[in-house]
C-alpha cells in the first residue's frame, strides 16, 4: 500500500506515506477484531472518515494575512502527503 501511495511522488515523503498508510489501515475493518476497525475495537465508537482524501492530490493551504499584502492570493497550491495526527 505504502509503494503504491509513493508512485510518482518524491522518495523523500516516504515517512508521511507510512503514516498516512497506517492511518488508512486503523479505520478498515479486519477479521482479527470481529469485522470491526481497530479504531473502533480501541475507542469503542466508529471512526469519522469524512476527512479522506486522495493522497498526492492537488490541495490549496490557506495562506494568513500576515503572511501576504492586499493584493496576493489568498491560497497557495500544494500537494496532499498526510493527515494531522493531533486532530
């Protein structure tokens, strides 16, 4: 899954591919846990996955106004390598 999530991105993400495949992999169900997500076997309540995306797809990162003049763009294109681990 990890080497799949890679594909054409930069080798040195690997970190954030590992995560974020771990991620993935707690909130699917598995047979060692009763058809259950090891989220849910932990937590005892079913995970949200409304926040999933595609990995290495094109995002756009809210840029703050101290960090820009009046007339800059208030977004900046990025790509999507992970999910915050604090929220």
């Amino acid at each position: 899954m990890t080497r799949c999530m890679l594909g054409d991105l930069p080798s040195f993400l690997w970190g954030e591919v590992i995560n974020t495949t771990i991620h993935i992999l707690n909130r699917c169900p598995m047979k060692s846990v009763e058809e259950k997500t090891l989220y849910e076997a932990w937590k005892r309540k079913k995970p949200n996955i409304s926040h999933f995306r595609v990995f290495g797809c094109d995002v756009y990162a809210f840029v703050i106004p101290e960090k820009r003049k009046k007339l800059d763009k208030r977004s900046e294109k990025c790509i999507f390598v992970g999910y915050n681990n604090q929220h």
